[in-house]
C-alpha cells in the first residue's frame, strides 16, 4: 500500500493542475470554471476506497448535477473519460481491462459538473486497485428486511466481476419453505451447505460439487436440527449450534426486534456416517454455545458460549464470550480445556459469528452490548483478533461512526478481502460492503455491490442477508433444489448424546 502514501498531498498537486481536463467538443471557456475545494458527494460512496483488479464497474451517480457530468479516470499507464447526465456508466470490458492494468497502482477521478451553464470542478478522489483479486460469486439470501414476509424470499448467486445474477433456490417452487445459511467451504470450495425448513420436506441440503444430499439432522438426542453451522476444512464434518430460537417484538420506536435462544449447544455432523456427536466442553449444563467455526488447519473449534439466564427478563443480561477448544478428527473428540480468546465478562459485551481468515492468521467477529442476533444492534460492530498474539482490531476503518448494524461476514479465499451485510445506509436494509484487510491486517473503507444503476438501492426494498463469498459456482440450479425438496431426507444416528435439557 506504499503508494497510498501522502494522499492528501497528492490530491492537491492534482487539484492545482485540473486545467488540463479535456471536456471534448463542448470544452467550456475555462473562465467560467469554479474549483470546489471538497471531493464530489457521489452515490454510491465510492469515494478514496482500495478495489479488487476484478471487480464490476463502479457506476455511480452525482445528485448535484443538473445538466451535465464528466469524469476522467487516470492511471498511470492510460486515462478513461466518461460523460453524463448525472449517472455515470463504465462499460465492463473497458473498466475491467483499465483495472487489470493497474493493479497495485492508485487510480484519481476527477469529476466536473455543469450547472445552469457553470461548469464545476472537484477535488479527485482515488481508487487503488489491490494486487489481490475477490472471489468471482456472491451468495446471499434476498429477504423482507421485517421478516414479515418470510414466505418470499430466494437465494441468489452475483457474479461480483459484472452484473450477472442467478436464482440458486427459490421457496415458491418449494411451497413456501424458508430457506438460510448457504455456507461454503473456503478450502474446498465444490461444497456448501444450506437449509430449508418445511413441516414435511425440509432438511440441510448438502452440495458436493453439484451432487446433493438432503439430510435430517434432528435426532432425539439433540435439542433441534442443525443451525448455525460451519465446515471443517477436510470437508467431512459440519459443526452445528442446535437451538431453540425466540423472536421477541418491541413495542418502542427506536428498537425493532431481538432474537434469543432459550437453550443451545454444539453438534458435528459426520457426513461420510450420517452421525452426529458431541463433547462436554461444548455442550456443558448451564451453558449457552453457539456459532460453531473450524480453525484453518481443523485443529480447533471456535465458538461462543454464555452462562444461562432467565428470558426474557434477563436478555440484557445475556453476553457471549468467543472461545476455542481443541478438535481431533480421527477419534472425532474434543478436548478438555476450553481457551477464550474474548472475554464478555471483562469487556461487557457479547459476541458472534467467529469466522476464520483460510490463511488462519486471524478470525473477524461480531461485537454488540448483549444478546446473540446483531441484525437489530445498531452498535454491532467487527472486530479482528490476531490469532497468533491475541491482538483485538476494532477496525475503525471498516466500522465507521454510524450507528447500524454490521455483521453475517466472511472472507475471500486469498484472505485479503472480507464482505459483510452492513445497514449503514438507513438502519433498514441490510446490503453486502466488501473491504481489504491487508497484510498487517488493517481494514480499508468498505465500499457497497456495485449494481448496473447507481440508483438501483433507492427503489430495491430487500435485504442482502448472509452474504458469502464463492471462488467457483457452487454447482446447482433452482431447478435441483426443487427436485431434491420433493425427495425424502436421510436420517442421522447420534452418538453419545444425551440430551440434559438442564438449560432450558
């Protein structure tokens, strides 16, 4: 990132030699030209970001122009400009052609505006195209933001290097079952697994490489079926949170909802057997453990676990600490000594959704003021811990000052890049931000899915839920999740679990 160095400088050298921009045919008497000393307010925020070499065109709008804007994008190897009224569309080959050749450099666009006759000219801003590319496909859950039309609702797969956009599974085809939690596999990235839950044909549809499994993770020695879950990196077992999970409405304005479980703990399903296990450290009486997550190299569980209380009276009280305990994979046990890594109790927070970088230097989670579900936090915010020297980042580049909800993260496969579903544009509608972490793991400003219209958010009224990231096509259609729905699940054995029912 060296030569990000001195942007501030840099843009105001720019700034003192803007006279050279090329307007064309209709190039304005350069009399007439107001230099504004601020960056142009532009839609998307797009604005001084680091972007991977592929990704789609970042179209964007400016709502101050009236008649005319014109922006030029320069690199040091070729400059690109672009005209409209006040949206600006790139053209995917040519902006993706300018992105590869400028990988590792930084990119200024200087935009100017013409108004009643006035032309204006801002400030640039930049774009510095990382080394590091983003993996290709986008997963995510387009859903109701208020959940009360739950029925409606699909998962979708985005080619992030354009704007290309398919159903992989859509519940109107599978009489009305909801669906959630497509997760991949980072090291082996054929497989992933989501669920559909129906009275009659639901179950966790397991794809391996386009082949599909629908499978019946309840058992009676378990609490419910799989929940929460995420894979071991050898691709043979799943690690689950069982849960019974209550929805709770709030009556005052300024709070939505809040979601809690009364009773949890850890399961591992044995794809290979169809058999699902457990461990005393991770399903310990009086204990709440949830949101399971595979060390890089399978040798450890991460998770977050809280001391029981009442509910719902005691739900403020309720504060996850993040936790890791060994895992050994031949004889499917765990260890006794269960480490925690962040402590609710010394910060007087809670924590979820512990997800490890796949070069397992660091592991990105949730931090909120209590509770298990941040969607509806406003404070929720990410927080990177080092996993070799125990060092929290609370990222303060990726979090910024607005108070809306960040969380259901993941990484890239090169773990360079992290995207999350953030509400930060209205409190509301929950969108996928992608953002860098670089090598010494510092965050960068997150920038939102570029879409084909800059405007495309103003007048899209649906939530980006649980965004993942795939390096290749997970292999199915809608059309598969429809046959595979009508077919009966298979059944798994528990082994050595006894439900004790004491946390309820």
């Amino acid at each position: 990132m060296q030569k990000k160095i001195n942007v501030h400088i840099i843009s105001i050298l720019l700034s003192g030699i803007g006279l050279i921009l090329s307007f064309g045919c209709s190039e304005p008497d350069l009399s007439d030209v107001s230099y504004v000393d601020q960056k142009p307010l532009i839609y998307p925020d797009y604005t001084d970001i680091v972007i991977p070499p592929n990704i789609a065109p970042l179209n964007f709008m400016v709502p101050d122009s009236i008649d005319r804007v014109v922006v030029t994008m320069r690199g040091t190897e070729d400059k690109m400009k672009i005209e409209g009224k006040h949206k600006i569309f790139f053209r995917i080959d040519r902006f993706n052609k300018f992105l590869e050749a400028h990988k590792g450099d930084t990119l200024w666009i200087e935009v100017s505006t013409l108004n009643r006759k006035k032309w204006s000219k801002y400030l640039p801003f930049f774009w510095y195209v990382a080394n590091e590319p983003i993996d290709q496909w986008l997963s995510y859950r387009l859903i109701e933001p208020g959940y009360e039309v739950w029925n409606k609702i699909n998962l979708s797969l985005r080619n992030v290097s354009n704007f290309e956009e398919k159903v992989l599974a859509d519940n109107n085809q599978l009489d009305g079952a909801c669906m959630n939690c497509h997760i991949g596999n980072q090291k082996l990235p054929g497989k992933s697994f989501f669920h559909l839950r129906h009275p009659e044909r639901g179950g966790t549809i397991i794809n391996e490489n386009g082949d599909l499994r629908k499978i019946d993770t309840s058992t009676e020695g378990t609490i419910s079926s799989g929940v929460y879950g995420n894979w071991h990196p050898g691709g043979r077992f799943i690690a689950f949170s069982t849960n019974i999970i209550i929805p709770e409405f709030y009556s005052t304005n300024d709070m939505r909802m809040e979601v809690y479980d009364t009773t949890s703990d850890l399961v591992v399903l044995d794809i290979r057997k169809n058999e699902i296990f457990s461990g005393n450290s991770i399903s310990k009486p009086g204990q709440f453990e949830t949101f399971p997550e595979f060390s890089a190299d399978g040798e450890r569980l991460f998770f977050c676990v809280a001391d029981s209380v009442v509910l719902p009276e005691g739900y403020k009280s309720l504060k996850y600490s993040l936790c890791s305990v060994d895992f050994f994979e031949e004889t499917r046990s765990f260890g006794d000594c269960v480490d925690t890594l962040f402590s609710a109790k010394k910060h007087d927070k809670t924590v979820s959704e512990p997800r490890v970088s796949p070069d397992g230097q660091y592991l990105l989670f949730t931090v909120f003021d209590y509770g298990t579900f941040p969607i509806w936090h406003p404070e929720a915010r990410l927080n990177l811990i080092d996993l070799k020297n125990g060092e929290i980042n609370e990222l303060p580049e990726i979090n910024n000052n607005k108070k809306y909800s960040n969380s259901y993260h993941c990484w890239a496969s090169n773990s360079r890049w992290i995207v999350f579903a953030s509400k930060r544009d209205d409190g509301l509608y929950g969108k996928p931000y992608f953002a860098y972490i670089d090598k010494e793991g510092q965050g960068h400003k997150p920038f939102v899915l570029p879409q084909k219209d800059p405007e495309f958010y103003d007048y899209f009224y649906k939530s980006f839920n649980i965004p993942e990231l795939f390096s290749i096509q997970p292999g199915f259609e809608a059309e598969d999740i429809e046959d595979i729905f009508s077919m009966s699940s298979e059944k798994v054995t528990p082994v050595g679990i006894e439900y004790n029912g004491s946390v309820q």
